[in-house]
C-alpha cells in the first residue's frame, strides 16, 4: 500500500512537471515570443497587397480625354488546370494574339504569363476559363496619341511622369496609393474573400487642359503639309488666346517625323518680327511722331563699319512705313534715338530672355545680352531682330501683350483641377506679369498671303538667317509670321516658325503666312474652335464696311496712330475716310459709322440720305458724324446713283 | 442524470447552430465576394467597350478621316473664309 502511494505520488508529481513544463513553455509562446509567432503565423495567412490609385485624367478645353487611366490585366495560364487545353488553347490564343508556336511553347511550362497588358474586352470571354488567371493593372492610355504628343509627354516604366505635363503634374495626377490585406491558404493562393482594406487608394486629380484638340489638329496637319511641301527641317505653332494667356494649341515637327517641345525649348532669331517691339519703345518713349522719316537710303545702307539692306527700298519712310515694308535700314535708324538701356528694357518687358512661366518641365530662356555686353552695331541688330534668341512661346505672348493692350500675361497649359468628384480645386484666372505699354504700334503691316476676305487679320512676318555652329549659314533661313486674329479685339495669337525651307521661296511672307491663313479658315469652319463668334460676327462683315482708303490684301494692324499713353485718342485718333452709307437703312448705316471709329449723331428716320463730313471726306476717328435720314431718301438715292451701294461681302 | 444529459444536448444544439451560423456566414460572403468581382470584371469591361467606343467615335470625326472622306465622296471643300458667314444673334438672345 505505502509502495502504490508512492507510485501514485510519483506518477502526481510527474504529472505536476509536466503541466508546469506545459504552462512555462505556453508562457513563453504565448507571452515571451507570442508576437512574434502572432506575426508569423498572420504572414503566412495573410498577404498585405498595393491598391493602385487611378492617374488623373487630361483632357482638353471641351472635355475630350487626352490621357486616360484604364484597367488592364496581365494574364497568367496554368495548362495542367485547363479543361480542354485544345478548345481553351484555341481562344486564349485568339484573344491574346499568340502564334501556334507561343501557344505550344506556353503548354510546356507549369505555368505561362503574358504581360500584355489586354484590354477588359481582349480577356472578358477568358474570365469563365479555368486555369487562366487574371492580374488586373491600371495602365495610362492615349486616345489619339498623336495629339499634342510632346507637349502631353508620357510615364516612365516606373508609372512616373517622364515628360511633358505627365511629368510636371505628377504629384496632381498620381493620386495616393492604398493598402489592404488578403487571405492566403497553404500554397498562398488568395482565397475569394474581400480583402480588409486598410488604407483606401485616393484617386489623383483630374486635369482640364487649355488645349482645344480640334485646333490642335488643325495645327499639326497645316503644320506637317508645309514642312513636307516645303521640305523643311522642322516647324512650330502656337496659338493662344490673348486675352488670358491660355494656350490653345501646340504643334511641333522635326524633318525626321519626331516631335519634340521645341515651342519651348529650341531659340531662333526672329527677324522682322522683332521690328514691332522696336517700335512700341520709340512710341513709348515718344521718341518718334507720325511725321518723323527717315532715308532709306536706295536699299543699302553702311553703318558702323557694316552694310545693311531692304529687299523693297524706299526713298524715305515713316515708322509705320518701317513697319509695314519690314525696312531694316529706316527701323535701325529710328532704333538709334533709344538708348541702349531703354532699348534692353522694352525687349526685357515683353518677356525675352526669360522663363515665360509655363507649367512645362523644360524651357528655354532665349538670349538678351545686357547693353554692357553689346558691341557698338547691337543695337540696329536687335531692332532688326538679330543678336537676339526667342522661342516661339515667348513671341506669341510678346504678341499677346500687344493684342492685350500691352499687358503682359503668364501663359498656361492648364484651366482647371478637379477631385474625382467633379468639384473645382482650381480654376486659372490671367496672370499679368507686367504691362509692357498701353497700346501697339503701326497701321499695316506686312503678310498678305495670310489675308483672309472679311476678317481682318494683324500680322508681320520675319525672315532671319539661321546660326548654325555659331556662325551664320549660308543659304539656311528661318521664317516666322506672328498675326492677331482678328485685327479687332484679337481671340487668337498665332505664330507659325519654318526652319529652313528648301523648296521655293524661304521668305516667311510665301512660307509661314500661308499656313497661317489655312489654320484660321480651317477654324473658322470648325464647329468647336474655341472662337468667340458672336463678338467675330459683329467684325465679320468687313467687306461690307470695308474703307474706301483699305488697299486690297494689305493685312491692317488696329492700333490707333499717333500712340495715345493711355488714352482711347478720341478727337486726336487716325483720320478715317467717312463711309457713303447713302440708301443704307438707319441700322446698317450706323454700324457702318461705327466700324470705321466713328461716333454717331442721328438726325430724321428711316433710310440713311447724307452724313456730315460728308461721305469720302476724312475724319478724326472717335470723332462725332451726322447722320440725316428720311424715310423717301431711298428713291432719291436709287435716282442719284443707278448702282446700289455695296454690301455683300468683297471678294 | 437526465439533467445533465439535457445540458450536454443543449450545448450540443448551441454549438451546432453556431457553427452553422459561421458557415452559412462565411457561404453568403464568399458568394458576395464572387459577385463583386464579378461586377468589377462587368464595369471593368463596360468602361473598356466605352473606351473603345470613344476612341473610334474620335478616330471616325477627326479631321484626317472627315476632310477626305468630304472631299471625295460629297465633292465637299474646306471654306474659304469669304464662304463664311457668321450671324449675328440678335440681343437679347441667348
């Protein structure tokens, strides 16, 4: 009996060490090493997997996608989980485009992946097929990816932004990335429960561009027609809206068919086109008046040790006549009662040899040389546009200013961000930069060959030799042409830059200017150009109002002569010839007055008789003209004058 | 005795409907689970047909496949500008 209560007592105690052993090894488990096997275990149970944020959308002015995010998948196949490898072989490689030989290949492996990445309609009548696996990805796409292509730019491998606006906005269209957990069985395949979210991916903002993608192909398709006709090295055009700095369209081409941004990034001298700003500082500065000429010297003119010449000489010439010929003799001339400085700081203010500000990852300054690094002829050269590197950018905005009475605006890509909501984060007011001066400068200008019927255009042309090397190339030319459409209250700034043309004429009057006129007819008949054709209507009928004095095809600029520092210049505004509005009716007629900057008094009714100037005497515009009417004035009219007075549009 | 047994059947019962319950549970969520999915493929594949849709819509109206098309089968031509007539509305119209 002593000897079983000693087993029993053994047998208890052995027990007791064992439970202890138990408890102290649970303790150390569960207690000492219990996170660890806690976060072991949840390892092997679990997968903590990225939720891709969905990038931003661009889209243009009206709304049409540009970029896109979509889902996408890449597409796995196991062949040994397939149930009838040769009906299944059949599709899958129908849908996903593989060869037999890729098929046959894909078969022998354990398990085959296709990167893709398929479209949601390439793999939909796959997703029924067993053994076929799907890995959705959100991948970016191009609807038209030949729209404004280097200005859009693309992502990097890595999903990043890597060039164009993909790469400036990146931090507004990546959005934020999310993360949840999934369950996994013992060979960590992913059980089909939901995954427990732990941080919802934020959508990135989507992005309404200035562009308009129908004024962007017109762009591009005028652009890529004249570089192949004329057989050029390369070309750019801009348009932008003047009056807020938005850019509309963008089109850049390289003979060898790429497009790089070379609106931004590559310089040329402008030529001509840099005679007006020339002008604008005399005008401001007041160190020219509407008298003032100058010789022209018969074509050819030596200077400070260097000839200078006109293709179309004059014996003497006005600043507008400067102008309107393109004279680098008489410009040179008048440039030489600026001073150096003053002469740097008007170019300065019109945003050359500056970062315009644009939201685009890479811009070039251009060259202005500070007058303590000019040579003695620098500055004829700059008023000639020469000793001066511009980008086309930077011209169509120095143009915009001009247009914008003289106020200088910060160009933008972008209108607005929105959340994924559709709320506005943003919305782009103008940016003045500064005012440069009040109004512009000449009466006409050159480019007829961009002349359009009944809308008038304001325009110049420049035609510059091209350095290459450092040195000036013989025979290589750039052409540009700068025009505001229309001459009245311009809604368009467009600049069009040829280099080095080498079929026909390299003057940018019979390169650029053409283009020019066939981007903006094309836009007129557009139905969604971003055009304001209620204010172009009331400027359309311009032949009808034509002035008697409007040589035909002469491009006119608007601005009044003399400048007026900020003054409307009524009473000591340009004389105009008054208009024969005779057998007009009362509306017309005065519409007519009104065109051709006159004020108008009316005195009787009904159809317009006589006016006082009379009709073919000149006024001062802003200036008041009397309007007599009567109601039997059309039946003397019809006696007086067997021809009707014009009013169809002049052809 | 009999009290005891009912205890145990009661338990029994317990343990049985709750373990139908999780069941039934983790059944109506995996069946969920594979209608959501099957839902985001349908959206997934709708937004890709629209996709599609949108880019040929553009592709047909764009001016490289219009203007041709115009030209040659309408005898249609790009206007000059004297072709074009802009309207005044009159004010007050919107």
């Amino acid at each position: 009996m002593a000897r079983s209560a000693v087993r029993i007592q053994v047998v208890e105690f052995g027990v007791l060490v064992g439970l202890a052993l138990l408890v102290g090894r649970a303790a150390q488990v569960q207690i000492l090493q219990g996170r660890r096997w806690a976060e072991e275990a949840q390892a092997q149970r679990t997968e903590r997997i990225v939720l891709q944020a969905r990038r931003g959308t661009l889209s243009d002015r009206h709304g049409t996608p540009l970029a896109v995010t979509q889902e996408t998948y890449h597409v796995g196949i196991a062949p040994n989980e397939l149930r009838d490898p040769v009906a299944d072989g059949s599709l899958i490689s129908r849908r996903l485009g593989l060869t037999a030989h890729t098929w046959q290949e894909a078969l022998r492996r354990r398990y085959a992946y296709f990167a893709g990445p398929y479209s949601a309609l390439e793999v939909q009548p796959l997703r029924s097929v067993r053994g076929v696996h799907l890995e959705s990805v959100l991948n970016r796409f191009y609807p038209d990816p030949a729209v404004a292509r280097a200005t859009i730019g693309r992502l990097g491998d890595d999903g990043v932004g890597a060039s164009g606006l993909e790469r400036t906005l990146d931090s507004l269209l990546a959005g934020r990335a999310g993360a949840a957990v999934v369950l996994k069985d013992r060979a960590g395949r992913e059980y089909e429960s939901p995954a427990r979210v732990i941080a919802p991916p934020v959508p990135g903002l989507d992005v309404v561009l200035t562009l308009d993608a129908e004024l962007q192909e017109i762009a591009q398709r005028a652009l890529d027609d004249a570089l192949r006709r004329m057989d050029a090295d390369g070309g750019d055009v801009v348009m932008l809206d003047p009056g807020t700095g938005e850019v509309l369209a963008l089109a850049s081409r390289q003979r060898d068919g790429t497009a790089r941004p070379s609106a931004f990034t590559d310089t040329f001298e402008p030529g001509s086109l840099a005679k007006i700003f020339a002008a604008a500082a005399l005008l401001s500065l007041r160190r020219v008046s509407p008298t003032d000429h100058v010789s022209g010297e018969g074509g050819k003119w030596r200077v400070l040790g260097r000839t200078i010449t006109d293709d179309d000489p004059q014996p003497s010439l006005t600043l507008a006549d400067a102008i309107r010929v393109s004279s680098n003799i008489a410009i040179a001339k008048f440039a030489a009662r600026l001073t150096p400085g003053e002469q740097y700081a008007t170019l300065r203010d019109f945003g050359f040899g500056a970062l315009t500000g644009i939201e685009f990852p890479a811009e070039a300054t251009g060259r202005l040389r500070p007058p303590s690094e000019w040579t003695r002829p620098s500055a004829a050269s700059l008023a000639m546009g020469y000793e001066l590197s511009v980008t086309p950018i930077q011209v169509a905005m120095a143009y915009g200013a001009l247009a914008n009475d003289g106020l200088l605006l910060q160009p933008t890509l972008i209108r607005e961000v929105r959340d994924a909501s559709g709320g506005v984060r943003y919305r782009h007011r103008p940016e003045p930069v500064r005012r440069v001066v009040s109004r512009g400068v000449v009466e006409r200008g050159t480019g007829t060959e961009a002349a359009l019927t009944n809308f008038p255009v304001a325009a110049k042309t420049g035609t510059a030799r091209r350095v290459v090397n450092g040195r000036y190339a013989a025979g290589e030319y750039t052409a540009s042409f700068a025009a505001l459409f229309p001459a009245d209250q311009p809604q368009l700034v467009l600049v069009v830059k040829i280099d080095n043309p080498h079929k026909g004429s390299y003057f940018a009057a019979q390169t650029a200017a053409p283009v020019t006129r066939s981007m903006l007819e094309q836009a007129l008949a557009a139905r969604t150009v971003a055009l304001d054709r209620a204010r172009l209507s009331t400027a359309a009928p311009r032949a009808a109002a034509a002035p008697a004095d409007d040589d035909a095809g002469l491009v006119p600029y608007v601005v009044p002569w003399p400048y007026e520092r900020d003054s409307t210049g009524v009473g000591g505004g340009p004389r105009r010839v008054v208009p024969d509005v005779a057998g007009f009716g009362m509306r017309e007629a005065v519409r007519t007055l009104h065109r051709r900057g006159f004020r108008v008094a009316l005195r009787g009714w009904g159809v317009a008789e006589h006016t006082w100037p009379a009709a073919g005497d000149s006024a001062a515009a802003g200036s008041m003209v009397t309007l007599f009417a009567d109601p039997y004035a059309a039946a003397r009219v019809r006696s007086r004058s067997p021809t009707p007075p014009p009013r169809g549009p002049r052809r | 005795m009999a009290k005891g047994r009912h205890w145990v059947a009661l338990w029994l019962v317990a343990f049985l409907v709750t373990t139908w319950l999780v069941y039934a549970r983790q059944t109506a969520a995996i069946h969920a689970a594979r209608e959501l999915a099957d839902l985001r493929a349908r959206r997934a594949n709708l937004d890709g047909h629209r996709a599609d849709l949108e880019r040929r819509i553009r592709a047909a109206e764009s001016r490289a496949v219009l203007v041709p098309r115009a030209q040659a089968r309408l005898g249609l031509h790009l206007p000059s500008d004297s072709e074009i007539v802009l309207v005044p509305a009159p004010s007050g119209s919107h």
